[in-house]
C-alpha cells in the first residue's frame, strides 16, 4: 500500500481481530470444557438419583412381596391352630392311648408307669398376665399382690407333644378356610406348600405350579426366604419370593407358642416347615421403572438444552464484545496513528527543508523516536556526504577546467605563434610538437575521467588470467625507470625479496586482472618519482603473502602529512599543489588506484614520515 497511516491500520486491525479470534476461541473452549464437565457431573448425578430411584422401587416391591408372604404364613399358622384345636377336641387324649397300648402289649405293665409319669399333662400360669378375679390357687401357687389368681394356659408333657405332632401336623390347607391377603399388598399369584407336601395355589395359578427348591435355603435359619424372577407364562413377567418358615407350634386352649422369628435366629423350639410362594406381575413396577427412566431422560435432556443454549448465549456475547471492541478500534485507530506518525511528519518537514546551499537538517533528534533516531543520523550524514559530494564536484570542475586550461592556453599559443609569419619546416615541426604534446595531455586527463566514470557506473569488469607479478612488476619499472633517471631517481626492483617469498627463482604466478594491476603498479612508481627529493630512491617490491599478492613500493620523497593521508585517495586532491603543475595527472592517478583496489577486493595502506619518504602497501586477493 501507498499509504503508510492505511497499511498501519490495516496491519493493526488485522493483527487485532486475529488476537480477538484467539481470544474468543480460548475463551469458548475454556468455557465449553466446563460446562461440559458440569454437564457430566450433573448427568452422572441424574443417572446416580435414577439407579437409587430404581433400587428403592425394587426394593419396596420386593419388601411388599415378603411382607406379603409372611402374612400369608401368619395366615397359614393361624388356620394350623384353629385345625389343631378341632382335632384336640375330636381326638382321645394321648395319655389314654398309651396306657391302652401299654395294657395290650405283653410288657405293658412296664411301659404304664411310664405314661402316668411322663405323660401328664397339666396347667400353669401365663408370664406377664395379670390375675383374674374369683379364680381359684393350683396347689403351690400364690396369690398376686391384688388377691387375684393368675391365669393360667394347658402346659403339655413332653410325650403328650411328641405324639401331639406326630398325629395332627400333617393337616391338609382347606381353601375355604385360608384367609387371602388384605387390600393394597403385593401379590397376584401364591402357593403353600405344608409339611406333609399337599400345596395350595390361589386361583390366578390355574392350575400351574411354582417350582421348589428346598437347598436353596440355609439349614440353619429358622426363617429365610428367596428372591427370583420365574417363567409362569411367556408373556407375564413375574417377582416372586419364597418364605421359608419353621416353628408353627401348636396352640392349646387359645394359646400358641410359636414366635415371630427374624431371619437367621435360632428359638429354642422348632416346629414344622411351611414354605410360601408369594408372586406378583412386575407391570406395575416396570411401568414405575420406566417412568423414572422417562424423567431421567427429560432431565438429561433438560441439562444438555441448558448446556446448549449457554454455549448459545456465550458465542453471542464473545461476538458482541469482540465486534463492539474491533468497531471502538477502528474508530480510535484514526487517531493513535496520526499521533504515532507525527516524528515522521516533522522529519519529513525538516527534509524538505533542506537546500542545495545549506544541507544541514534543521530537526533536534532528542525529542525523536528511538526507531527514528538512526535513520535521522543517516539523514544527516548522507546530507553531509552530499554537501561533500556538492563541494568535490564543484572543485572537480575547477581542477578539471584548470587541468584543461593549461594545455589548451599552451596550444592555443604555439598556434598563434605559428601563424604570425612564415616559419622554416623545422620550425613549423618543432611548433606542431608541442601542440602534439599539449593534446596528449589532454587526452591523458579525459581518458582517466572516463575511467573514473566507467568505475562510478559500474561497467568495468574484472578480466582475470594468470599471470607472473614478477614480470609485470619489472616491465612496469623498465616503463618508467627513464622518467626517474630523469628526475636523477634510483629505481629497483627487490628481487631478492621476491624469490625468498615465492620460491621459485623469481617466478611469482597469480590469476588476476593484469590490465588493472598494471595500472595500479604504474601510478604508485610515478607517484613516487613525482613527489620523491633530487638524488632519492624508489624501491619496489612484489610477492605472496598470506595467501594474497602483496606489492609494496618506498620512496624518500617528501613524505605525507596525517591531515593530507584522509584525503590523498579523494579526485583532483594534491598534497602539494605547487609540484608537478606541468604533470598530466592533475591528481587523479591514487584515486584510479583505490577504485581499482576496491574492484578487485583488495586493500591499500599508506606509512609515511614527513621528510623521510613513504611507504604504500597493496594486498590483493589471488587464487
């Protein structure tokens, strides 16, 4: 985007409702794990309720069912009683059958004391009952505190019961004596079963029979009973439970001995063994039991639709908020942009600012962002480097119009020199050299603007061969050895220096631009012969080093000043202007050199003592 205020705010906006999304997200997975889990909680708490609910229904079903049944055996002893009782009064006393058997038996004159002794029945007070007025006192009895006899109940001889339950316990169950269970208890279908094994079925048996299982029940209990659920008809689902009950004893003259047994105790005295068959249809329970399933179910349901419509209720509200949130920002982003962006503002007015005479930047960097410190600083020193650039140019211009000038004023003087009268041949000759002499000057300083133009472009190209350093250090210095001796300059060539390092008798072979380093190798002697002191020395110096080609090159000139070594690489900078006016380099010549060092990725460094002489180093990379 063109604007940076719209791609701020599309980025922060962007960047918003992702973080509102992630949020939200959160937010509703977080929030929907919980409710899950109440959700379970509750649900396992429901289905917890309906199993009790379902155990105490069960359990009230089948405790009707026994309590059923025990009143059917309450049932069973009383109509036992009432029977032995008409069978008492219908029946001759034992007492008097055993003296008759005794009588008939041969050895009965042994057996009738017997009988009179142990088979005597007779009568003694009831425990706990008070005393009856105008009763009479038993031999050996007391009068109660209030003057009254107690009552008293028909206590048998141990003979006299034995044969009591040997002759009337087997009675046969009458129907139309047995009495039914009151309203409102558990029990479609019973069967009795008595000691002698005739059964009775009520009439919803229909002539079916419940089968008996008699070792099903623990010998030891006096009253037990058992749950199970059998197949009476294959559509009718049943529960029944079978009573087993022992110690139905025999009542005399209205009075029974027999005790309410619970189960798993032991009385004293046992008597016959009566086993109940008390049934129900499991309809009524099954239809109690569904219905709490049915509730079960609506609650379950009534807590996964409350779950529901909360998660419901929670995606609307995280909508709304992060709507009312994502609008607020949008409307305020406006504002806190415009405020973000006001530094950029005020540098971009401070740069516009700027002019082609005063390239300072009128902005106090203090009060700046941190972010837009540095690139304030950049600012500042790329308007310096151009105010620099601005002065260099302008100076460039002057140095190259100077440079020209010189040549130009020369020739333009040697050509009115000429023309003024008619010359011999040899002097028109000696004229049309220096003009010559003159013009090649001047192609010498274009050609090395030119090359620094190329090198500014960036159109020259490295052309890398292999060459012998050594040769074209010597062929350089055979170039411009005259030169020197000219100036009076000794000028060698450390040979043995150069095989030392390379080994090879001289030979030192590196793949390298030769053009370029021809050049470089060439400015550096000339400008050692140009600023080096009458009767001085100029030594050069090429071999390997570290991997890399070094060439070194030492004069005993005037040497370079610390302010002058900052600048001795800048175009048209001459350390001492006022020598070599007459030379066609016009201070262009160690800029050439650096722009080709810097092309072929080497270094250069400059030691020198003023008065002394200097001392220029070139490494160069080579393969």
């Amino acid at each position: 985007m063109k604007s940076i205020r719209l791609s701020l705010m599309v980025y922060f906006l962007a960047l918003l409702a992702v973080a509102l999304f992630v949020a939200s997200l959160l937010v509703y997975r977080t929030a929907e794990r919980t409710l899950e889990a109440k959700r379970q909680a509750m649900g396992q708490l429901i289905e917890a309720q309906y199993r009790e609910r379902c155990r105490e229904k069960e359990t009230r079903f089948d405790d009707d069912l026994r309590e059923t049944a025990q009143s059917l055996a309450r049932f069973v002893q009383v109509q036992f009683d009432s029977e032995r009782v008409e069978a008492r009064s219908r029946s001759l006393s034992p007492q008097i059958l055993g003296l008759l058997s005794s009588s008939l038996s041969p050895n009965g004159y042994v057996l009738a004391p017997t009988w009179i002794a142990e088979g005597a029945p007779g009568v003694r007070p009831i425990p706990g009952e008070r005393p009856v007025p105008g009763a009479r006192l038993l031999p050996g009895e007391k009068r109660a505190p209030g003057g009254r006899p107690p009552r008293r109940e028909f206590w048998p001889s141990r003979v006299f019961l034995d044969l009591h339950r040997k002759s009337f316990w087997d009675l046969t169950l009458k129907g139309d004596r047995l009495l039914l269970p009151a309203d409102g208890q558990v029990c479609d279908y019973f069967q009795i079963d008595s000691p002698s094994g005739n059964s009775y079925h009520s009439p919803s048996m229909a002539g079916r029979s419940f089968p008996l299982n008699p070792k099903g029940f623990a010998p030891d209990r006096l009253v037990d009973w058992v749950f199970d659920d059998p197949v009476l008809s294959p559509n009718t689902r049943i529960r029944r439970v079978v009573l087993k009950t022992s110690g139905v004893d025999v009542v005399f003259w209205g009075r029974s001995n027999s005790r309410s047994t619970p189960q798993g105790s032991s009385p004293s005295r046992a008597g016959p063994t009566i086993y109940v068959h008390c049934a129900a249809e499991t309809k009524n329970r099954d239809a109690a039991l569904a219905e709490l399933a049915q509730n079960r179910d609506e609650e379950l349901r009534e807590v996964a639709a409350k779950t529901s419509e909360s998660l419901h209720d929670l995606r609307l509200r995280l909508l709304g908020i992060s709507l009312a949130v994502f609008v607020a920002t949008i409307a305020g982003s406006f504002w806190l942009v415009r405020l973000g962006l006001s530094p950029l503002r005020r540098l971009s007015d401070a740069v516009s600012r700027v002019s082609a005479k005063d390239f300072r930047l009128p902005l106090d960097q203090r009060p700046l962002p941190l972010e837009l410190q540095p690139i304030a600083e950049r600012l500042s020193n790329t308007l310096d480097l151009l105010k620099r650039a601005f002065a260099r140019e302008k100076q460039a211009a002057a140095d190259i119009s100077h440079e020209l000038r010189t040549p130009l004023a020369a020739l333009l003087t040697t050509t009115e020199l000429a023309l003024r009268k008619p010359r011999s041949p040899e002097q028109y000759r000696e004229l049309i050299g220096d003009c010559r002499t003159s013009a090649q000057q001047m192609n010498q300083i274009v050609e090395r603007l030119l090359t620094l133009a190329r090198l500014d472009a960036g159109v020259d190209r490295l052309r890398v061969q292999t060459i012998d350093a050594t040769a074209l250090a010597q062929q350089c210095a055979a170039v411009v050895r005259p030169l020197a001796e000219a100036n009076g300059l000794q000028l060698t060539v450390d040979r043995a220096g150069i095989a030392s390092e390379t080994g090879n008798g001289g030979g030192c072979l590196v793949q390298i631009d030769s053009d370029k380093l021809r050049e470089v190798v060439s400015n550096l002697l000339h400008n050692a012969i140009q600023y080096n002191q009458p009767g001085g020395s100029v030594g050069l110096r090429v071999g390997r080093e570290n991997g890399s080609l070094k060439v070194e090159v030492r004069d005993t000139g005037i040497g370079i000043s610390a302010e002058a070594r900052e600048h001795i690489f800048e175009r048209f900078y001459r350390a001492d202007p006022s020598r070599g006016s007459d030379e066609p380099h016009a201070g262009l010549g160690l800029a050439i050199v650096k722009e080709y060092i810097d092309l072929m990725g080497g270094s250069i460094g400059v030691e020198s003592i003023e008065g002394q002489g200097s001392t220029f180093r070139v490494l160069l990379p080579v393969h």
